[in-house]
C-alpha cells in the first residue's frame, strides 16, 4: 500500500485491498485516478451466499487482512465481513472506547442485516468488541445467534488467582 501511495499518489484502504484483491482490480482502480475512495467500516470478504453473514472483528491492529483465508475455508456459500477500525486510514479519529467502536461497527453490520440473529466472531482484542456488540444487540432486542471468540482470555473475572497460579505451574505454563 505504501508503494502504491509513492509511485500513482493514491492511498488505498485495507478495505479496498480487500473487496478488490486481484492485480486487474487493483489496476482498474488506480487507472481511475482519484483519491476519493470510500473508507467503509464494513469490510466484505464475500458478499455471495445464502447462509446468515459472517461478521468478525478483527484483532488490535484494527484490519482484518488475516480473515481472508478463513472466509476462503468457510466456502462461497458463507457471506463474510470484517471491519477496518477508524483512524486507520490516517484522517478519521480512532475510538477511545469499546462501547463506540460496538456502536459503530452494529450501524455498518446492519446496512447489510437490519435484523438478526447474528452470527458474530471477534479475534484476540476483537472477541472483546465482538462481546459488547453481542450485550448491545441484546439490549436492543436482536438475537445472536452464535459468538465465536478466537484467541483470547474468558470474559471472566478470575475470583481465585492464587488457585490459577497454582494450576499454571501443575501445568508448566507459568514460564
């Protein structure tokens, strides 16, 4: 991306990488000349299917380049999407919150599904924003119907350390 914005003057968004990801897309978009190009925080990996969407947050980084193998796995049939966090494209100004970028990242989910159940995933730091969408929606009255946490700690409190410690060292896991 950084070559692109020094050889043609254009700065693509993680998420036109995305939604275009071959070299003729890439070039019938430069052909285009224009620095206008949308920054949306709704990410679709693919579009297609008849299955309920796929959405899943991406990790601290903020983009979700790494979901595209996994929506390749799940098939054509399974409609994905990511999200690309705000301030990444270097204008906009990031979150400072959970509970915006839950809010945020529910208005861009549903232009696609206005209604639920919702099929949900989160990775690493996402699971954290993928649980507050999953509360939020709640409140609102929408079902989800599965949220799938990927590398990261319970979104429990752990009551005990010291039994947790313990247990880490039975298990060697403490070094």
């Amino acid at each position: 991306m950084a070559q692109i914005q020094k050889h043609f003057g254009i700065n693509l968004p993680i998420a036109t990488i995305l939604q275009n990801p071959t070299i003729t897309q890439i070039a019938n978009i430069l052909s285009q000349q224009t620095n206008s190009l949308p920054n949306s925080t709704l990410v679709a990996i693919n579009k297609n299917g008849s299955q309920t969407p796929l959405f899943c947050v991406p990790g601290v980084a903020g983009n979700g380049l790494y979901f595209y193998k996994l929506a390749d796995y799940l098939g054509s049939e399974q409609p994905f999407y990511t999200f690309q966090a705000r301030g990444l494209d270097g204008k906009s100004i990031p979150h400072n919150h959970i509970e915006d970028m839950a809010t945020d990242y529910i208005q861009a989910m549903q232009t696609v599904q206005p209604q639920g159940p919702y099929i949900l995933g989160g990775y690493s730091f996402g699971s954290n924003i993928a649980l507050e969408m999953t509360k939020q929606l709640q409140q609102q009255g929408h079902e989800v119907a599965l949220l799938a946490v990927l590398d990261n700690f319970a979104p429990i409190e752990i009551n005990k350390p010291k039994r947790f410690f313990i247990w880490m060292q039975k298990l060697d896991l403490s070094t």
